[in-house]
C-alpha cells in the first residue's frame, strides 16, 4: 500500500461512502417528494433527475467540506484519530437506518455532527471541540434555517396566491407543475452541494490523522468526485418511506405548494452553502413545506406528523453523539 494507506484507514474511508450512499436515499425525498406528490414528475423520472442534480450540485463547492473537516473538533493524528472519525460515522449511519425504518425525516447532516461531537467528547474530552465553530457554522444555521422555511415558505405561498389570484385553480396547479420541473431540479441541485460536501470533510478529516493530507489541506478532486458519486447513486435508490411523509403526511400540496417549497428551500440551502455552514436540507424543506402549508390555514398542517419530526430534529444531535459514543469504547478496543 501507498505511504500512511492503511487497513484502518480504508474501513473508514469505506464508513464515509456508506454513510454518503445512505444519505442519498435517506435524502431522496428532500428533493423529490413533492413533485412526485402533485405528480409533477413519475417517480422513476423524479429519481433520475435527482441523482443527476445531486452529483452537479456536490461539485460546485467546498466551503462545507472545509467546516467539517477543521471546523468543529481538533482531532489527534494516527490511529486514534482515524477511529474517532469511524466512530462518528458508524453513530450518524445508525441514526439515519433508525430513521429510515420509521419513516421520520430526520437529518444526515446533524447525525454526522452529532456523531463528530459525541466521539470527541469521548476519546479526547470537550476541549477538543471548537465552540466557536460549532455555535457559529452549526447551532446558528440549526436554529435559524427552519425559521427561515417557515417564514419565507408562508410569504413567498402568500405572494403567489395573490399574484395569481384570479387564475382558475386547474389551470394554475397546470403551470406550476411544470414550473415544479425545475424547482425539483433545483432543490436537487442544492441539497448536493451542501449534503454530500460533508462526507468529503469526514472523509479529508481521516486523511489529515493518517498523515496522508496536512491540516488545512484543500479536498483532493478524487475525494469529491467519490463524494458526489456516492450520494448521487444512493439518491437513485430512493427512501420511499420517507418520501410518503414529506409528500403525503405533513400537508396536502398542489402544484403551486411543491414549487413555493422547494424554491423556498433551495434558496436557503444554497446561501448556507456559500457560507460553509452545514445545514439540515431535511430540516429547510420540511420547515418550508409547513409553512407554505399554513398559508391556506394553519389547519391544513398535520401538526401531530410535523411534531414527529420536530422530536426527531431535537433528538438527533444528542442520540447519534450516543451511538458515537458507544461506538468509539467499542472500536477503540478492537481496531
């Protein structure tokens, strides 16, 4: 093997390509569910324009990777280092087959936090952790992007409904479905270039503790392209459980809602992506699909469903850190 390539590092590396593969079709209905809801799209279609759009969209930036893998903790170099980033990643899988199974939203990006954070805590102590990373590049965008949904989901359903006011319905939700199209695309689009980022990042972050990359290096273009390849295919698999909450259970859309949330979310997804902040793209499409929801009425949301995955919200970060937890005293014995 090449100089620092080792048995444990090719176990992580391949942790990272599962962890990204399960992203993908955890993710799927982030970017789909709506359209295949109104029917904007046939569900094969919407899948394949999804994976295309994901894979565009992962190579359009690092700035995300970069948080990720210097931003959060400080990590030691060699063998422990690596089994931290194992560890991390084997919390974040958990989480996101939990999830999965149950049907719940939940976010990949926040697991992987959350799995990072617990397995620091666990192998080197809290004075590893970067807190000024963690509050400005994490906690402020885990806050503020779901407000962010809802407001600017409600307004932009709002201006719409009253642009369009004297449209008859049917003909209306007949040109938002293929406005939805490119909104769909769109989303795609933007949930690769801030999703599969951070699988580079954890990815880069095993490759500095091996030694094989200095602190601070830039991706390496190979990294991002098994990142981008990873998420694209695992988004072709799609999580049709997942899709059935996000497009059926939370709230009834009509054309018009799919294309108003998607662009809503979209847009907030790739501002955060120009910043390098790590944001929960299950986190702003759900937000934005309840907000353009309540502006017919806020009866129209399903608030026993949207709580659900509100629990799910909270949960993540603390329950996949848990797992990480475990998993290091496990893998820290055995590897």
């Amino acid at each position: 093997m090449p100089d620092g390539v080792t048995l444990l590092l090719l176990i992580v590396l391949a942790l990272a390509v599962a962890f990204d593969y399960i992203n993908g079709f955890h993710d799927t209905a982030n970017a789909i569910a709506t359209s295949v809801s109104t029917r904007a799209l046939r569900p094969d279609h919407a899948i394949l324009m999804s994976a295309t759009a994901n894979f565009v969209g992962a190579l359009t930036g690092t700035a995300v990777a970069k948080t990720i893998a210097s931003g959060i903790a400080s990590t030691p170099d060699g063998a422990e280092g690596q089994i931290i980033v194992a560890a991390a990643l084997v919390g974040a899988i958990a989480w996101n087959l939990i999830t999965w199974r149950l049907g719940i939203p939940s976010s990949s990006s926040h697991a992987l936090i959350g799995g990072l954070i617990g397995t620091v805590i666990a192998a080197t102590g809290t004075g590893a952790l970067k807190v000024d990373g963690i509050l400005g590049k994490v906690v402020l965008p885990l806050v503020t992007s779901p407000i962010l949904g809802v407001l600017v989901g409600f307004l932009f359903m709002v201006v719409l409904m009253n642009t369009f006011r004297r449209f008859h319905p049917r003909k209306l939700n007949d040109r938002f479905r293929r406005f939805q199209i490119l909104s769909a695309a769109f989303m795609a689009f933007s949930h690769g270039s801030n999703d599969a980022q951070k699988t580079m990042g954890i990815m880069t972050l095993a490759l500095i503790a091996a030694g094989i990359l200095p602190q601070d290096a830039k991706i390496p273009l190979w990294v991002i392209i098994l990142a981008a390849s990873a998420i694209s295919l695992g988004t072709a698999a799609g999580g049709w459980r997942i899709i059935r909450t996000m497009g059926q259970r939370v709230v009834k859309l009509d054309p018009v809602h799919g294309f108003a949330a998607e662009t809503t979310a979209a847009t907030i997804i790739l501002g955060a992506s120009s910043f390098g902040m790590p944001v929960s793209t299950t986190h702003v499409i759900s937000s934005a699909i309840m907000g353009v929801g309540a502006s017919d009425r806020l009866s129209a949301v399903r608030w026993g469903v949207a709580g659900n995955i509100i629990v799910a919200w909270v949960l993540t970060i603390p329950a996949s850190g848990f797992v990480a937890w475990l998993a290091w005293e496990l893998l820290s014995r055995v590897l």
